[in-house]
C-alpha cells in the first residue's frame, strides 16, 4: 500500500479560489426575483459554475456589505435549440437564491 503524500484531505479536489467579482456574474431580475426580494428579502444571481455555496456567501457580503443568512444552489441543465437545420445546445449555468438578514436590502435600481 503506498501512502498519501498530498496536504489535501481526501476526496478533496485542488481547486481555483475566485475573487468576488469573479463569483457572482450578475443578478437576475425577473417579475417572481422582484416579488422574492420584496416579501422574504431573497435574492437571486447567476453565479459561476466553479463556485461553492462559501464562496457564494463571501462574495455578496464583500461586493454589497449585507449580511447573509442563507445560501441556496441550483445547477441549471442547458435546453436543446434549434437554428434553420442544425440542433445545438444552450450553456449550463449555476443560479444561487441568497437570503438576507432581515435588516439588510440590496438595492439594484
């Protein structure tokens, strides 16, 4: 048996570390994010595929100075679309649903 000689737990991958910019690409605004946002202060971002839910956390509390009490993740399936007589594909993408402190507010407009 050979032993392990890496520093890094294991199962543990080796990954990038992303300045908060790079995290969150930008929020999403719909009509259901706005009535999210009003009635349980929760906000939605489309954030990149490589970040984790820490990340995600440290993120929006450096970039917009709230306090985050919740972090949710969804990891959305690109759709099948077509262009005259080819088929092709619509990126992956990584939504995260934030909840905030309930003092706190994010203003985009």
């Amino acid at each position: 048996m050979i032993a392990r000689t890496d520093p890094l737990p294991r199962g543990q991958k080796t990954r990038m570390e992303l300045a908060p910019h790079q995290v969150i690409l930008h929020p999403l605004v719909t009509e259901k994010n706005m009535h999210r946002s009003t009635r349980d202060n929760q906000y939605s971002f489309e954030v990149s595929t490589l970040a984790t839910k820490t990340d995600i956390r440290r993120a929006v509390e450096e970039l917009f100075g709230v306090r985050v009490e919740k972090v949710r993740v969804q990891n959305r399936r690109g759709k099948t679309r077509r262009h005259k007589f080819r088929t092709g594909m619509t990126r992956n993408w990584k939504k995260a649903i934030v909840t905030l402190h309930e003092e706190d507010r994010i203003e985009f407009y």
